[in-house]
C-alpha cells in the first residue's frame, strides 16, 4: 500500500508503538511497517519485537527512536 501526501498516515508524531523488525535499510536501521507504512528505527535488528517513538513522520516513511527492545 503506497501513502499519499493527502492521505491519513497510521502514525503519529510522538507516539509509543510496538512492532516486530521486519527487514534492514541500507543505512543498517531496522524496518518495521504498521499497516503497511514504513518505520525506520535506528539500533535494532531483523526479528527484534521492539517498542519506539515517533520522531519524526514524512509522506512515505516515518522515523521511529527505540525504547525498549
């Protein structure tokens, strides 16, 4: 599923959410996807089910800051 600028993202800036580490960036950050839309999160790894904070939400991805791994 593709976010659009207009359309609603599933995140929100400092906000707490949970997920599992689905894949790694190039950038060596883990990737985590809530409904569909991408979270880059910094200093975690693939298999990881990790708790973050928004810190940051643009048009296609957000960054996520971890709290608890």
């Amino acid at each position: 599923m593709s976010y659009r600028f207009n359309m609603k993202k599933p995140v929100e800036l400092d906000k707490e959410y949970e997920a599992e580490i689905q894949d790694m960036s190039r950038r060596g950050d883990g990737i985590a996807k809530i409904e569909g839309f991408i979270i880059f999160v910094p200093n975690t790894k693939q298999g990881e089910h990790v708790k973050f904070k928004i810190t940051r939400v643009g048009n296609r991805f957000a960054i996520g800051e971890l709290l608890q791994a």
